[in-house]
C-alpha cells in the first residue's frame, strides 16, 4: 500500500478526530506528492511511521488528504459505502418520517467529499473530490442497493470541483429523473427544480428554522429576502400570513415561487420582486413599505476566510436594510449559511444595526442545521448555519 507521512506533531488533528490532510503537513521528502495521482487511496503515518489510518489523496490540492477509516488496510469501496450508507439512512429514519432529507453530509457521515439528497424515490448527488468520483459507479451502485430508488441525478457542478481539478457536468445515471421533483416540508408542498435548481435543488438544512418561524406568520406581512423558490415565504404563506413578498435575482426561481404558492392553494396576496436585493429593498423602503416578520436567507457572503470583512460588509448592509422593513414589534429572521461567520459575530452584526437605526431588539431564537446536516465534534467546518429570530421595536429609550 502506498504511504504519505506527516511532518512531526503534524498528527494532532488527525489524533483529535479531524480528517483531513493538508498538503503542508506531509514530509515530502520521504514521501514525495508527485508520486500520486489525484484519488488514490493510502495509508496515512504519522511521523514516527505509525500508521493513523486510511485516506483519499490530491496531491495538488490544499486539502490534500482525507481520511475515510482509521483501520489500516480498508478499502473506500462498494461495501465500505454501503455500511456507511445504511448507518446514514438510520439516522433520517429516526428523524424524520417521510423520505425528503440530507440523506448524506459529507464528512459528518464519514464520506467526505459526497453529499446525497432525498427526494422520495429521487436521489440527488453532488461528488467534490477526486477520492469520491474514483468510486462513482460504487456509490450508485450502493445507493441502488440500500435505497431503491427510482432514480439518481449527478448534479456535479459545484466550485470544489474545480478545485480539485474534476470536471462539471449534470448526468442522469439511474432511470429517468424529472425536471421537478415533489417534497413535503413541516407540512408544506415544494416542487423542486433539481436539474436546473441551486445546488440540488433545495436546502434541507433550515427545515427547523423555518418551522419555529411558522409560529410568527399568522395574520401577518411577511418578506422573504433572498427568496430562492419560497423556502421561507411559501412555509409562511401556508402558516396564515396575509401578505408575503418575494425577493429573488432569478426569474425561474420566482415561477417556482409562483406555483408553489398555487400548489399549496394560498389564497392571500403575494408579490414577487425580480431583481438585486439590495436595490428591491431600498425601493420597499423608499415606498415606506413595512413588514410584520423580515425574513433574510442570503447565500454565503463569505466563501474563503480571505472573503471575511469583504463578506461581513455584505451581512451588515443586508440586515440593516432588513431592519428598516421591520414594521414596529415585527420579528427579523437572519440567517448565515457562511462557516466563517460566527454566530457571535452575526449578533454583533445585528446590534450595531440596531444602535445605529435607534432601534431596540431582542434575540428570541436561536437555530441551527437540522439533523439530517449533523455536526462532526471534531470537524468545526460541519458546523456552518446559523439563523437568529429578533424581535425588533422602536427605540423605547433604550
């Protein structure tokens, strides 16, 4: 079996429960990188030549090594997958009872690089490393065997692929999937657009969040921000709010809004905005619009630890023009999908807004990923989503 081993204590994250290799942590000298082939499987020794476990390697990659089993000798294979496949699926089932959810989180499931989402008999999968697409025709072959699916979609075209230099591309690789697929979430209707959609298609991680906000929208102006296909919008909609308004930059995203609404038979008003956020926002507040619950989803402004005050500038305008939508007593949901971006910091964020705009708020709730996105304890980087509930008043002399 082919080795690479680390430089001295560079073994201590891996020790702590962390699985991943960086390529500055390898002694290349006694184990030259160039020696290896993007996806090959080796045995990773710490630097006294004890062997620490089993990893996928890049050599030309930052990231370049990730482990998959700390039993030396095991093989990321068909049967490997299938175990780690089943234990997955055990989780979900516990969680939830119908078959919409993250059925695979990536490292968190013991599979870095795959993540596998479930649209009842519809497999959605994204492959980010070169380790994971050596064994594509294992995973479906294990995700046929453990799932039974009707069918499997490839939606590999995220930006990790480029980094690890595989190619883009959506493949249908098990029966026939459609354009939309049909989920149910805390009760509501979705079609979902997984061929042309973001991502997969849909964002299972905020099914909690969005269900405690259900509880703010009865009788209510709603806006959602940043809209996508009505995650938050439609679920308020279905909770008995009176008004809602849509925000989003793509025009297919908006139609599936659109029929999402009719789909769950809403009877009251919805506007649908196309266009930037933040122009849309401004044009509501120059209208003196205002809104009883202001919900702000943005994707992650913040993508690379470089991106950081870049990206919490972008955090900072958007919520402060969410806040000026914030009718007197109304409820301000602001998300962050960014791993970067600390929950503390996002509060911070918020409060110097409020100060700013002489306002007073109250944090009422704190969310997170649900648990079909679980936590790895040792791998801070599974930890990314963050939703905070503010009720917001007027100054009050405060």
């Amino acid at each position: 079996m082919s080795v690479i081993r680390l430089k001295g204590q560079a073994d201590r994250r891996l020790r702590a429960g962390h699985q991943w290799v960086y390529s500055n942590e390898i002694n290349t000298t006694a184990t030259p990188l160039k020696q290896f082939s993007a996806g090959d499987q080796v045995v990773v020794e710490a630097a006294n030549g004890k062997a620490l476990g089993m990893a996928t390697i890049n050599p030309n990659t930052l990231i370049c090594g990730r482990l998959f089993s700390r039993e030396v000798g095991a093989v990321l294979n068909k049967s490997l997958l299938i175990h780690r496949l089943k234990i997955a699926l055990s989780l979900r089932e516990m969680a939830y009872k119908g078959p919409y959810y993250r059925l695979v989180f990536g490292d968190s499931d013991g599979l870095s690089g795959l993540v596998v989402d479930r649209f009842g008999d519809v497999l959605v999968v994204q492959i980010s490393t070169a380790g994971m697409e050596r064994v594509k025709q294992d995973i479906i072959d294990g995700l046929i065997e453990v799932i039974k699916p009707e069918a499997i979609l490839m939606k590999n075209d995220g930006k990790m692929r480029t980094v690890e230099g595989l190619d883009s591309y959506v493949e249908e690789v098990y029966g026939t999937v459609p354009q939309e697929v049909f989920i149910q979430e805390n009760g509501v209707l979705f079609q979902v657009p997984v061929w042309d959609g973001q991502k997969t298609g849909w964002f299972y991680d905020h099914r909690e969040n969005r269900k405690t906000m259900q509880g703010f929208c009865d009788g209510k102006r709603v806006l959602d921000v940043f809209s996508y296909i009505g995650g938050w919008g439609v679920q308020a909609a279905f909770a008995g709010a009176t008004d809602v308004t849509f925000i989003d930059a793509s025009e297919s995203a908006l139609s599936h809004v659109e029929a999402n609404l009719q789909l769950n038979q809403y009877e009251g008003h919805s506007s649908l905005m196309n266009g930037d956020a933040f122009e849309a926002m401004q044009s509501l507040i120059a209208d003196k619009e205002r809104f009883d619950v202001v919900v702000m989803d943005p994707p992650a402004f913040i993508t690379r630890r470089k991106d950081i005050k870049a990206g919490e500038g972008a955090y900072h305008r958007a919520n402060q023009l969410a806040l000026r939508l914030v009718a007197k007593g109304g409820v301000l949901v602001t998300g962050s999908c960014s791993m970067h971006l600390q929950e503390s910091r996002l509060h911070d964020i918020i409060r110097s807004n409020t100060r700013s705009l002489e306002r007073f708020s109250q944090l009422i709730y704190r969310g997170t990923q649900a648990p079909d996105h679980p936590v790895h304890p040792s791998i801070e980087e599974t930890e990314y989503l963050k939703a905070l509930f503010y009720r917001v008043h007027n100054n009050m002399g405060l």
